[in-house]
C-alpha cells in the first residue's frame, strides 16, 4: 500500500498545475480552477491519503491531454 504524501508536496503539485488555494475547513482544504469543479484535499497529521493523491494525479493528467 501506498504510504501518505506530505500536504506541502501535493499543494505545490496543484499550484504548479494553476490550481488556487481557495479556503479551509477545519482539515479540508478547497482548490479552484476555472472550468473545474472544486478539488478537496482532507488532510490528516499534515500528510493526504493515497487515495486524494491519485485524484490529484488523474486531474492533472487529464488537463495536460486537452
């Protein structure tokens, strides 16, 4: 199984890609992109889940074929 990723590492990926830090919510932080729907990374100890991680991998990838 794949081991957490930092939330620093993940927030870099997503500003890079021209994602926006939009708010937080206790441990759930919101990211915009025009023509997107709002991407929300729960974070836990400072680190995220595989799962979002994926998520975040699969959103790029799709905006880097368009």
């Amino acid at each position: 199984m794949p081991s957490p990723v930092r939330f620093a590492v993940v927030k870099k990926l997503l500003e890079s890609s021209g994602w926006t830090f939009k708010r937080s919510k206790g441990s759930h932080f919101h990211f915009v992109k025009a023509g997107r729907r709002t991407m929300v990374i729960p974070v836990d100890a400072g680190k995220v889940a595989p799962t979002y991680v994926r998520e975040v991998e699969k959103a790029i990838a799709e905006e880097e074929r368009t």
